[in-house]
C-alpha cells in the first residue's frame, strides 16, 4: 500500500492571498465603479529590459543553427554566466570560486531543495515573521523549527541568544519587514554559527535595493562566513525575472559539515536532480552583467525604490511608525488604532479602496502589522499616497 508523507498534513493552509483575492471580488462585486489601489503585489511589473532582451533573441537564434546549437547545458550552469557572477562579487572584494557558484531556476527552489543534503535530525532556527517558504519546506519533511521573535523591540533584527540551532535562515533585506541587517550584526551570526557549528542560509534576493554604501550585500563580506553559510541569490526582483527564473547559490569549499564538503554533496544533488537552467535564460542573465544591462536594471530597481520612498513619506506625513521602504521593495507599519491585521485590510479596502498584505500571513509577531509593496505603478503609488493622508 503506497503511503503519503504525513508531515504535508500538518501544514497551514496557505489561506493568505486566497484570502485577499476573495475579499477583493466581494468588494468589487458589491462596488463596480470603485477603483482599487494595489499595495499588495509581491511580484514585479516592469518589463524585462533592452539589453537582456537583445541577448534572448541572440540566443533563441544561436539554437537554430547546428554550428551554435546546444543541447544539455553544464550542471552548475554554463561558464561564461558563472565568470559573471565571479567576478560581480569580486568588485565588493569577495573571492568566490567558480565552483562554489551553482545556477539554478530561482532562489526558492535551492532554499527548499538545500535541505536535502542535511540530517532531518537538525533543527532550524527561523524568525517570525517571515517568507513562509522557510517554514513550510522545513515541515513538509518534519523538521523541529525554532521560530526567533523578530518584532520592533529588535527592530524585526533578531540577534543570536541562547537557542542553539543547526540550520539558521537569514534574509537580508527581509520580506516582510524591509529590515536590513548591519555588517557588525551579521557578524554575530557568523561568529555564533561557527561556534556552534551550525549552518546559515543567507536568503540575499532583494540585496540589489540596498541604498547605504556600508550595509552588507552579501554574507561573505563578513569574516568567518565562509565556514558557516550558503548564499542564495535570485535575478527574481534584481532584473525582473520572476517569469524567466533563473537565480544562483554560492557554497564555500570552505563548508565541511562531519568532515564531508557541503559544496560537494550540493553538486551531486545539483547534477541529479536538476538539469540546468536553459541556455537562453543564461544568455539573458548573462546581459544583466553587461555595463548597458547594468544601468538598465538598475533604471526600475530605483523605480521602485522612489515608489517605496514615496509610500514610507506618506506614512511619516501621518507620523505613522513604519520599518523597511528604504533598502526594501517593502513597507512594513503597526496597523492604527490597535486593529488587527485583517481587521485593518478591510478598512483600507472599504475606506481608502487600498489593498495591502496583512501581516499576520507571515507569522504571530506579524499580527496587527501590513505590508505594502512598492512594485505598482508610479501613477497608483502617488494616488494611494494622498489617500494614506487622510488615514
Ligand atoms: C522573491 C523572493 C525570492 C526569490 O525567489 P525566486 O525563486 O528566485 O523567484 C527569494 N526569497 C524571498 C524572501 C523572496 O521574497
């Protein structure tokens, strides 16, 4: 008799956008001629650029000749992408190896999949609230999880305390909080993974909105790191490739876990399991490396930096307290009057026609906290900003 895994029973519902969807046909059901404002959207809108367009169409014709036809790709990804990524962490002086850089079809699927080549006897520590892809993998194959309270006595920067634990995820800056971590801060995490021997996996993708010249981008710009943590970085909010996927993870030689190299056993499973990322996404990623595809990307990256600018000022006007809005796509404010997350979505909806992300989707320390993104249109963002005014 074939038996399921039972730990997928003991998953949440995954009620949150479900839930916002519904809510939003009702009101649209019930108010035809009322236009709504979305703050909730947690994907990119603008287009892919020029350059990396331009490099598609290059490729996709490179496949139609025999000359320049490719078939399978190399497992960890093609070269000439990998020098790129090499050499892009070589200018904030970090030294990666080619073969520590693995290409992949987007962060989530390594963040999930890295758990693979660990002993499902470790236990992983994870802050709440958060991206709830780190708990849900943990649980679909039973994993203990140790949830750390990020909340505003900590600035929704959870430090290292007395909870020991195997596997730490960190993301930097956060979805949802917009929080960022200092240098000085993720070198505690390093130096309390080392100590503990444990593992940090460094979740990096929306390190491209980082404003501040002395926030870290990566978590191999602190000392230490690279006996203690795995980098995943995606293309996902950098360049828009959400639809495209491609993205990459960075694990140090200098990783050895019961004297076995992390870096080895993650190729193994990397070259069985997955099968690469196609060579014109590469060839499109590739692009984003290039001094035009740079400034480009960079071009909407600042787009909705401004937007998020504009929704935190907007915020201030009213002298509401809010974290993230500056190295973040995201927004992130204690809903007013003590109202509950849910509680203050409907009112945004009903009162001001705004939708936003409640923040109790993402964790109890969420609850009576809403996230607004900065992903919409510039047109949109100024209209709810005048709205939120009036809260
Ligand atoms: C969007 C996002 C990612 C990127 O995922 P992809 O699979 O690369 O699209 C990773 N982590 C967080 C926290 C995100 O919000």
């Amino acid at each position: 008799m074939a038996k399921i895994n039972k730990n997928y029973l003991n998953l949440g519902n995954n009620y949150l956008f479900r839930e916002i969807e519904e809510k939003v046909q009702k009101f649209n059901i019930k108010n035809p001629n009322k236009k709504l404002i979305n703050l909730g959207i947690g994907d990119v809108t603008l287009p892919i650029c020029d350059q990396i367009l331009k490099s598609a169409v290059e490729s996709i014709k490179e496949m139609g000749k025999t000359e320049t036809f490719k078939g399978y790709g190399p497992n960890l990804g093609y070269e000439f992408l990998r020098e790129k990524i090499k050499e892009n962490y070589f200018k904030s002086g970090i030294n990666i190896n080619i073969n520590e850089i693995f290409v992949s079809d987007g962060a989530k699927c390594d963040i999930s999949n890295i758990l693979d080549i660990f002993s499902k006897e470790n236990t992983c520590l994870i802050p709440d609230p958060v991206y709830p892809v780190y708990s849900d993998t943990n649980i679909m194959i039973g994993n203990e999880i140790i949830y750390m309270d990020a909340n505003e006595e900590n600035n929704f920067l959870p430090k290292p305390n007395s909870k020991t634990a195997d596997l730490i995820y960190i993301c930097s800056p956060n979805n949802p909080t917009g929080a960022v971590y200092t240098k000085e801060m993720l070198q505690e995490w390093v130096d309390f993974a080392n100590l503990n021997k444990s593992i940090i996996f460094f979740d990096a993708a929306y390190e491209s909105f980082i404003s501040c010249e002395n926030l870290p981008h990566s978590i191999f710009e602190i000392p230490g790191s690279k006996t203690c943590a795995i980098e995943f970085k995606s293309f996902s909010k950098s360049a828009g490739f959400t639809g495209i996927r491609c993205g990459y993870t960075v694990v140090p030689k200098d990783l050895i876990i019961e004297n076995v190299s992390l870096n080895k056993l993650w190729n193994r499973r990397h070259s069985t399991k997955f099968n690469g990322v196609s060579y014109i996404t590469q060839k499109m990623a590739e692009a984003i490396f290039t001094e035009e595809g740079q400034i480009q990307c960079q071009k909407n990256i600042n787009y909705y930096k401004e937007n998020a600018k504009i929704i935190a000022n907007s915020l201030k006007s009213v002298e509401m307290k809010f974290f993230g809005g500056y190295h973040a796509p995201y927004v992130w404010f204690k809903c007013p009057k003590n109202m509950y997350s849910w509680e203050f979505f409907d009112y945004l909806l009903k009162n001001l026609n705004i939708i936003g992300t409640p923040g109790s989707g993402f964790g109890k320390n969420g609850e009576k906290y809403m996230r607004f993104s900065s992903f919409g249109r510039r047109e949109y963002v100024l209209e709810a900003s005048e709205k939120i005014k009036n809260l």
